[in-house]
C-alpha cells in the first residue's frame, strides 16, 4: 500500500522559446537598408528618419548610414508630456 497519494503529472512544464528581443545595432554602428536596428514589443523605441517599423513594432534601417539614437519628450493628447526614446538612421 503507497504511503503518499498518487499525484497527476504537472502541467506548467513547457517554457516557451525566447523571443531574442532587444537592441542589435548600438549608437554610431554602421547599418545596410533592411537590417534590424531593435526589436521590441510595442513601440519603447520611436522610428526617426530613415527608419521604418514592421509590423511586429520592430525597427529596421531604410537606407544605408550610421544609428543615431536620441531623446525627446513628446506631449500626449491630454497634454501630459513623457520622454521618448527616438532613432534615427544618419545618411554618410
């Protein structure tokens, strides 16, 4: 006769993958057209000149240049102002 009662298996043992979220090119990196400057969910970071944002918010280079990233503070509709995150992709 078992001593304990017989349990049934657990079922919070799959881990999902990890995404590989993240900035990939740093400030003043050199970039091609198409390449991965981050990649995010939602929009922490904001597209600026040259860059464009897929539609899973990641944020590729539209032509070819060099990262520039910079900081702004942006007024929202209700007139409260935050600091945004803002990059940019300065042509050579």
């Amino acid at each position: 006769m078992a001593h304990t009662k017989s349990l049934g298996t657990s079922k919070n043992l799959r881990e999902s993958e990890a995404k590989r979220l993240g900035v990939k090119k740093q400030d003043g990196e050199g970039i091609n057209a198409g390449q991965i400057i981050i990649r995010q969910r939602g929009t922490r970071y904001i597209p600026g000149k040259n860059v464009r944002r897929g539609a899973d918010d990641t944020l590729y280079a539209a032509t070819n240049g060099k990262v520039k990233f910079r900081s702004s503070k942006k007024t929202k509709f209700d007139g409260n102002k935050r600091y945004i995150k803002i990059v940019d992709v300065i042509t050579a």
